[in-house]
C-alpha cells in the first residue's frame, strides 16, 4: 500500500511560501510599484513640490531624439556585447573542455574576472586604454593609430564594449563548460566513427545539445547589458564623447541622480523595464522553440 | 587581551558619563574633503570644539561632491539632515531653489545676534552664493578660481620666455605651435573642466553674457546666450587647432590634469586648486598666470568667477542647534584662522581683511601662485556679466555643453551649430528647472 502525506489546512503552504513572497514583494514589487508611481510625478529634488501629471514624462522623453539615439547606442552596445561575449566563452569553453595539460590553471584564470566589480572592470580598462597614461594607447599611438576615446565616438564604444565583453565571458564560460561536460562522449564518438570532421561534430551534435545552455546564457546577457553595464560606462566614457556610449540605463542613472528629475529618470526605467520584459518574453516564445532539452 | 579591552570600554564609558560632554548639542557637518583637504576639516572641528564647551561639530565624509549632495538631499526627504552640507558650486541653484529646506545664513546669523557684514567678505566671494539683493544665503568655504598653469622647462625648450607666460588667446594658440614643434606634439596646450573654462568663465572674464538676467542670478527665467559670435569664435579656434594636437582634448572634469604634471601638455587651464597636485607632482619647473583673452574684446580681461564649495544650513532644527551653527561660522570667519587656511591648503581667502594681511605679510612674493586667482576675481567691479552664475541642473548642464563641444571638436558639427543645439538644449532643460521650483 502506498502511503500519502496529506497536508490539510491552507495555512501552512502559504506560510512557507511566505518568506519568499516577502522578499520578492519587498525587494522587487514595491521599489517597481514607486518607479511607476514616481513616473508620473514632477517633483523638485527635495521632494517640496509634487505635480502630478499623467503621463506627461513619458510623452517629453518620447519626443526627444536623444532618447531614441540612445536606444539605438543600447541595440548597437547589446548587440555586441551579447554576440562577443556569448562567442568568446564558448569559443574558450570548447579549448578548455579538451585533454590538455594544465586545464585546471586555465580555468581558474578564466573564471577570476567575474570576480572584479564593474566600475573596476572599468578602471582597469581605461588604465590600458587612456590615450595618455594607457600602456596599449601609448602602443597604439606609437604606432601611428590616433587613438582617441576622449572624442572619437568608435573608440569609446569599443573600449566599452570590450570591458563589459571581458567582464561577462567568465560566467557564461562557466556554464559552458558545465554543458559541454554533460554531452555525453560516446555521442561524438559515434559521429567521428561515422567519419564527421571536428567542424560537422560541433554543427550537428554538441550546438544543438548545448541549445539550452546558450539560451539560457542569451536572456542572461541581454539583461546584464541592460541593467548592469553602467559602472562601467561611468568609469570609462561618462556616456560620451557627445552621447557615443549613453545607453539607457546610463541615461537613467544621469537624468536621475545627476539631473535631479526623478520623474523623467523613472519614467524611463519603466519603459526600459517594458523592454527588457518584452524581449524575455519573445525570447521564450520564438527562441526557445528551437532549443532542444 | 579581551580584559584589557574590556577595562578601556569601562574606562571611555565612565569618561563619556563624567565629562560635561555629554550636555553639548551635537552640529553635524557632511563633507566632500579628502585627503589633506579632509585634514584640514577635521582639525577646523576640533579647534572649534575645544575653544568652547557647549557645541561639538563632527564632522563626516560623505564621498564625492555630487554624493555629498544627494546623501544631504536623501537625508532631507528623510527628515534627517544634518545642521552644515558643503555643496559645490555647481550646486549653488538647486539649493537656492529649494527655500523650504535650507536656512539662509544671513538670516541664521542675524536670530543668533552673532556678528556677520557681507562687506567684510570678497565681493566676487560673497556674490557668488548672495541672492540679488545681496542676502548671503551660504557660507563660502573652500574657494578657487581657474587659471593657466604652464611648464617653465618646455617654454624654455621651445624658445619661449618662461617668465612671460602668453596674456591672451592668440598668444597661447602661437607658443602652443611652438611647443608642439619643439616636440610636444601629443598636446600643445590643453583644458580641463572644458566647459567651466571655456564656457563660464570665458563669458565671465570677456564680460559677456552667459545667459541672460545676470547669468541666472536676478531668476530662474534665464535664458542661455553662450552662442554669440565670440564663443563661436573661440571653440572654431579650439576645433581648428585639435587637428593637429595644437590643442588637445582632456575630457569634462579634471581626470585630464595629470597630462600637465606628466610633461605632456606643457600648458594646463584649470582650476587654482590644482596647486597642491603640481607642487607635489610635478618634476620640472612650473608656474600659473591669469586666463588668456580676446584682446579686441571691449573690457576684457574682467573678472572671473568661483569653483569649489560652501556651507549650507539646512531647514527645520531648533534655535538652541543655529545659534550652534552660527558660532561656528563666526570661528571660520576670523581674520588669523582665514589667512592661515589660505596659506595652508591653498583655498582662496574668504575675507577682505585676510587677505590683506597675507598680502600685507609678502607671502605673495615667494608664493605669486597662490595670488593669482585673487587677481583674477578682483581685477575689475563686477559687471551684471561677471557677477557670478546661477542654472539649474548645472551638473547635467555642463553634460550637454560638453556633449555639443566634444561634436564640434570631432569634426561632427560646424562649431556655431554645436554651442546653438547646447544653448538650445540647456534651455529645455532651465525650463523644466523653472518648472520645478517656481510653484
């Protein structure tokens, strides 16, 4: 006979579920829940004088070239950050996960920049790349490359790419890795028998088996450079030269904390909040259809 | 060990019960200082608080100028503020703006009956943080002004005479050529704070408008005018010499100053303040002189006007907790504790008798360096041009304008349609400032 546990009474489930709801209430929820309220608000800085008035922030971003601008610097920026980043560690991953001699340093190493924070990840990049101080500048220079960040809207873009693309290809090297040693090795086997070149092996078996892994990675990603890329661009490039790096959430901490307008500064995170839901959204409902679990 | 600490607790807390201490009524003072400049704060507390026994002013730190700001606004919507919040000067419009939250330092020191005469203060000094009908609403504290610090050993090596240092623009514009062809071709001559030198002061020290009602001081309706044909003038000759490193680019706030002290760029505009970093850094021969100018411009130079930082009282704290405050103004405002300070850090002093006294002791002939921003703020009367300025939003402000410069300087925008889109735009955004404050 088996024998069922039966729990009978609604409260206990609910109070076990309790610490969670809590914490999800209180640390997502409700600061979610001010930003929408504070979007439709002007308020001076100290909080004396509060208008409200609809949706009228909403309606001056959106008639602002400047926003659209930088919407299109946040594509450009995630865009490649995602692809290089995404690219790189698995590029890395697939050498690591090799018989080779050493693999245990090597991964260590590779691991440690997820470590750094990203205003450092920034610094240590400006320190390379400063036209001035920057060792890889000065050798660049030198080499009769004007390299110049400071007003050359490409270069700054690059460094900050590069920083945010370094500082995220530990963590999605981690999970590759993780999924390459999953796929069973008698599968590729199997196809190198059957005489598959190390090329058609990775196309056919080990992609597609890794599908949920890089999916996965792919929705990470696009909400790191969303949300958290903007220490670096504040270390780096402050959002310039002439708006090169602004990407949105750059903008919202700008408008917000250095403008003092509170009421513009939310009503963008509330639509960057839209967009980063939609693009979740579309990612489960379109890209995952084509992962193979 | 843990005995010893044990026995030190009981000690400090039988101190703490037994010393009159425990009867003062606390001033706290939130600050941006670090380093010496922290020093100097913290020894500025303790002096005060031992030369009298009923108030006690800590001091703390708060992190950068705008961290300061925001910690002091955060706290206010809070309901906690503390008595004393240093505010750059950037800062100077939000804080006038905000008439619920602060209390006006002439008002503070008037209900505390102690001695305050806005005469007795520089008038550059004093104007820069006094309302139109001259209500000094802050304390000035630490104070500079921007000038041109150049390296003595390159000006030799190109030929130039160190101790005739370029007076005006086109001057500057030749010997940087002739700096860059002595083999300083990386960088000619360079400017940090871009906007605040080749903005504000240029309109302050060429007695032009940099917005209208007195650059913002008469009201918040002020319309910026930065655009005229000798600010125009003035950035083509920077995009122009940007071409080939004559001039070169530094970046928005200071990061870039370094490129003096390293040898790189052998003339530097920037702040007075960057005095201590040179004579600690900077391995060869240097020395400061006065802004260039236009010399075909009527009246130029006039005079310029302050960075730096003063005090704010803030709103909504007992009388018994002002009169606290205001001692302490007073203990900061005396002549010998003024003229030290200046000699000391290098700030500007803050009143007329100071200076006077550290003039009068010759200080200025071993250290003309340290005058030279003196000068510069009192070379003429202030004109309704060079009062001072008064923007809103001015940190994001400075943003935009160095947006617009930083597109003209690449080559993206011809330089009358970068400083109009930075007019333009700065505008939107004092009206959205006007908005928020007027009601």
């Amino acid at each position: 006979m088996e024998k069922r546990v039966v729990f009978d009474g609604k409260l206990l489930p609910y109070m076990l579920l309790l610490p969670q709801l809590a914490v999800t209430l209180v640390f997502f929820y409700w600061p979610a829940g001010q930003a929408v309220w504070q979007s439709f608000l002007i308020q001076d800085a100290f909080g004396l004088s509060t208008e409200f008035v609809w949706l009228e922030n909403y309606s001056d971003l959106l008639s602002k070239p400047e926003y659209y601008k930088s919407m299109v610097t946040t594509a450009i920026f995630s865009a490649l950050v995602a692809c290089l980043s995404l690219s790189l560690s698995l590029f890395l991953a697939i050498q690591a996960d090799k018989q080779i001699r050493g693999t245990g340093a090597y991964k260590a190493f590779l691991m440690w920049p997820y470590a750094v924070a990203p205003a450092i990840a920034g610094v240590l990049w400006l320190f390379m790349f400063q036209p001035s101080l920057g060792l890889i500048a000065q050798a660049l220079r030198s080499l009769g490359f004007d390299w110049n960040p400071l007003l050359n809207g490409n270069h700054a873009m690059t460094l900050v790419v590069m920083a945010a693309t370094w500082k995220q290809i530990s963590y999605n090297f981690l999970f590759f890795l993780a999924g390459l040693q999953s796929i069973p090795k008698s599968v590729i086997e199997a196809a190198a028998i059957d005489g598959a070149g190390p090329m058609r092996r990775f196309w056919t078996i080990i992609f597609p088996l890794l599908s949920p892994t890089t999916f996965f990675l792919l929705v990470v990603n696009i909400v790191y450079v969303f949300f958290d890329t903007f220490g670096i661009i504040d270390a780096t490039t402050s959002g310039g030269p002439a708006k090169a790096t602004e990407t949105l959430v750059y903008k919202v901490y700008s408008d917000g904390r250095l403008g003092g307008d509170l009421g513009g500064s939310a009503a963008q995170s509330v639509i960057l909040m839209i967009m980063v839901i939609g693009l979740t959204a579309i990612q489960f409902r379109y890209v995952e259809r084509k992962v193979q679990y | 060990m843990l005995n010893r600490r044990f026995m030190l607790a009981v000690a400090a807390a039988a101190a703490l019960v037994s010393s009159p201490a425990s009867a003062q009524v606390e001033i706290q003072w939130w600050h941006a200082m670090t380093g010496a400049n922290n020093e100097v704060v913290v020894k500025l507390a303790e002096e005060f608080n031992a030369s009298q026994r009923e108030f006690r002013v800590v001091p703390t730190y708060k992190g950068s100028y705008p961290d300061t700001m925001n910690a002091g606004i955060a706290a206010f919507r809070a309901g906690n503020a503390p008595h004393i919040l240093q505010v750059f000067e950037v800062g100077t419009a939000t804080m006038m703006a905000a008439r619920g939250a602060i209390k006006p330092v002439y008002q503070l020191m008037s209900e505390a009956n102690e001695p305050f005469d806005p005469q007795a203060y520089l008038p550059a000094v004093a104007g820069y943080y006094s309302t139109s009908r001259g209500e000094m609403l802050s304390f000035p504290f630490n104070s500079s002004s921007s000038v041109m610090w150049y390296n003595k050993d390159a000006f030799r090596r190109a030929g130039l005479n160190p101790d005739q240092p370029p007076r005006t623009w086109p001057d500057v514009f030749e010997a940087a050529k002739k700096l860059r062809a002595a083999g300083y071709d990386k960088c000619g001559f360079s400017s940090a704070w871009i906007t605040w030198l080749n903005i504000e002061q240029f309109s302050l020290w060429h007695n032009v408008p940099l917005s209208t009602r007195a650059n913002g001081i008469d009201g918040f309706d002020t319309e910026l005018r930065f655009n005229s044909p000798l600010h125009v003038r003035h950035l083509q000759n920077l995009v122009e010499l940007q071409r080939d490193n004559t001039f070169s680019y530094s970046g928005r706030t200071n990061t870039g100053e370094g490129r003096f002290t390293s040898g790189e760029c052998p003339i530097m505009l920037t702040s007075s303040g960057f005095y201590g970093n040179v004579r600690a850094n900077a391995k060869f021969e240097w020395a400061n002189a006065a802004m260039p100018y236009y010399p075909d411009v009527a009246g130029a130079p006039q005079n310029s006007t302050l960075g730096g930082a003063s005090l704010w009282v803030m709103g909504g704290r007992p009388a018994a907790e002002y009169r606290g405050v205001a001692r302490f103004f007073t203990f900061l405002s005396d002549v010998d504790r003024q003229a030290k300070l200046h000699t000391d850090s290098g700030y500007l002093p803050i009143t007329r008798a100071a200076y006077a006294k550290v003039k009068a002791s010759g200080f200025y002939v071993q250290n003309p360096y340290l005058e030279t921003p003196l000068l510069e703020l009192t070379n003429k009367e202030p004109t309704e041009n060079s009062r001072g300025l008064r923007l809103g939003n001015m940190v994001q402000l400075r943003d935009v304008w160095a947006e617009e410069i930083e597109a003209a300087l690449a080559g993206q925008k011809p330089a009358q349609a970068a400083l109009d889109a930075a007019v333009a735009r700065g505008n939107t955004m004092l009206r959205q400032f006007e908005r928020t404050v007027t009601r």
